[in-house]
C-alpha cells in the first residue's frame, strides 16, 4: 500500500540529488576534494581507485570492461560493508549470489550512488541521510520481496522465466505490432472491486 508521503519524499529526494550534484560540482571548482561519500568503507574515509563523482549514477552496462572492473571492487567493498553495518540477513541480501541478479544489482548500484551523495559534504544539505535510511528500507523490501527468487535458502535459485529479449523472433514481432491503434481497443481487465 503506498504511503502518502511517498511522492514526498520522491521529491526530497530528487532535491537533495540535486543539491549533492551543486555541492560536488562546488567543490571540483573551488579545488576540494569532498569528504565521506562513496566508496567509504565503515562510512569513514573514501579511498576511491576510480575517478567517479560521490553521487554519481552507475550505468554497469554502459561502462567499458575497463570501467566496470576498476568500479566493481569498489561496489562490491560498499555491499559488504551495508550487509554487515546493518546486519543484512540471507533473507534480506542472500550472501551466496547477490551479484548474480541483475535486478539486485542495479538496486544496490541505486542504494551507493544515493548513500554517496546523501553524504557528499559536510554541510548538511537537509534530510538528506534519514532519507537515504528510508530509501534503504525500501530498497532491501524490494530485493527480497521482487528479485530473488528462492535464494533465500542459502543457494542460488534462479527465477522460472522465458527472458524477453532473447528471442529475436519475438522481439521483431513486438516491434512490427507497433503500439496500439484507437480503433484497435485494447483489452483492460477491470480490477475487482471491493466489497465493504
């Protein structure tokens, strides 16, 4: 059920995404180097190998192989250091294959660039770090209830699904059908209605 403060805190969100990207850019001008952020292991200090902005959004499948490898270590160091700081059981982060869900990795990949820019500056930039808590709630129902199949008993369970985009007869005829018309009408299930 969604909750009401939900478009709320999209839009705090979005804000303090914005304001971290100021601050970043901030900083590169004056000649600082932020503090914190991205790539910290236990939330200190940020040894980060790679050239990527705190706050930065990760698209895995746009980086060269090169990119992905020297980023990767780093992602995987902030997934462990998550799954131990907040104690993540199997059944909220399966241990044995988190990173052989694509799904679950583009969630994690979410949860650091937001943590890194929650925590860009030292100046705090609003509510910033409750909400990346409230994102991080969010985030591990979302793993657990959508993305993981039955890996939640200690071993890797893939999900029972035909992927879409590995017939390319399917994909020409999807593409062909081109969108609906408005002479074709689309069929729409009703949702139940409720009874009181």
């Amino acid at each position: 059920m969604p909750d009401a403060f939900d478009p709320l805190f999209e839009e705090l969100a979005s804000m303090n995404a914005e304001l971290a990207s100021i601050a970043v850019r901030l900083n590169t001008l004056e000649g600082r180097q932020p503090s914190g952020g991205a790539g910290a292991d236990e939330g200190g200090a940020s040894d980060r190998p790679t050239d990527r902005a705190a706050g930065a959004p990760v698209l895995w499948r746009s980086l060269s192989k090169e990119q992905a490898a020297a980023l990767w270590p780093e992602f995987v160091a902030w997934v462990v250091w998550l799954a131990d700081a907040y104690e993540l059981t199997t059944e909220q982060l399966p241990r044995q294959c988190w990173w052989r869900h694509a799904s679950v990795v583009e969630e994690l990949t979410a949860l650091w660039s937001s943590h890194s820019s929650a925590y860009v500056s030292e100046e705090d930039v609003g509510a910033s770090p409750y909400l990346w808590q409230d994102a991080l709630a969010r985030a591990i129902e979302r793993i657990n209830r959508n993305w993981l199949g039955g890996c939640v008993n200690g071993f890797h369970e893939p999900k029972s699904r035909v992927p879409f985009g590995t017939d390319p007869a399917y994909c020409e005829e999807v593409r062909a059908a081109g969108p609906p018309s408005e002479d074709e009408p689309t069929e729409m299930v009703e949702p139940p209605s409720v009874s009181e």
